[in-house]
C-alpha cells in the first residue's frame, strides 16, 4: 500500500512542481520509488520515499519525503532534498544543527533549510550523502518546525542502491 500511495504522491509532485510531460516510472526498488520526467533543461530523474518512523508532537503534517534528483541538463547530480511537511524554523541558533541527516551512526550533516525543504550545504556533500546511502541501512532527518515542534523521521535506505541506479540509467549517467 505505502509503495502505491508513494508513487501516486511523487507522480503529482512532480508534475505540478515541473509542470512536465507525463512522469515515467521507472521502478519500485523496496522503499524506494524512481522516476523520471522533463523540464525546460532536460531530463529530472528523481528517486523518493516516505518515513517508516515519524516522530514528534504535531497534530497536522504534511506528506514527508526523502528524495534524490539528477538534472543533466543543468549538470546537477546527486542532489538529496528533504521535503519536511511543514516550514523549517528560522535556525537563528549557530550551535544547533538542524536540520540534519544523519546515515546510519555516521556524523550528521547540516542540512540548509528554505521554507518547508533542505538540502545539503553543497555538492561534494551530496556526493557523499549519496554514497553513503549506497551502503546505508538507514536515514535519520532531525527539524524543527516554524511552531518549534521537533521531528525526527526514519527512512529505510533498503532499495536505495537499485533506484539510484535506475535513475542513472534514465539520466545517462554511468
């Protein structure tokens, strides 16, 4: 049921955030679902999932995801985006370092928030986001709502290797 609800969800994600032709689906890997469609620069290849473990004291949320994109027309890859399901808090505090990844029991990594996403601070950390969500079991994203709710969310990295490689193949990347 998750796996079908994830896609119908993404499908309309992506075409009302691109406003393009009709989203191919390129597999269901596990947790992970791929895709891919075009914007004006060319092909967006993206894969996503949804939390297996959500926690925090909200009473509405919106729909959360973890999602890795590829747009080769752009020449940009490996982009991992939080979509949080509610507006990040302004993070006036330096030492508080949210919201953050964390794979598995590796360091967490500082994720810059806009509005209700994050993303990573560049790409030579997406990059290695990216790798070790290869070989992860696990992701942990750590935020705090505009209110000051906190929330950690669990996503299952189990399928993660074979979307991404889906997505590689859409976007002709080796």
């Amino acid at each position: 049921m998750k796996k079908i609800a994830l896609f119908m969800i993404c499908s309309l994600l992506s075409s009302a955030a691109w406003a393009g032709v009709d989203t191919e689906v390129l597999g269901v890997f596990d947790e992970w679902s791929a895709f891919a469609d075009k914007d004006e620069d060319g092909p967006v290849c993206y894969m996503a999932t949804e939390p297996t473990k959500s926690q925090g004291k909200y009473t509405r949320r919106d729909h959360v995801f973890l999602i890795v994109t590829h747009r080769p027309g752009i020449k940009s890859f490996d982009v991992v985006n939080v979509s949080a399901g509610y507006t990040y808090q302004k993070n006036t505090n330096k030492k508080l370092a949210i919201p953050s990844i964390t794979i598995d029991n590796n360091k967490p990594v500082v994720l810059k928030a806009v509005e209700d996403k994050a993303w990573a601070l560049d790409t030579a950390t997406d990059e290695k986001l990216v790798t070790s969500m290869k070989k992860g079991t696990r992701a942990v994203v750590k935020g705090k709502s505009a209110r000051g709710t906190m929330t950690t969310d669990t996503f299952s990295l189990k399928g993660f290797a074979k979307a991404y490689q889906a997505i590689n193949n859409a976007c002709g990347r080796e």
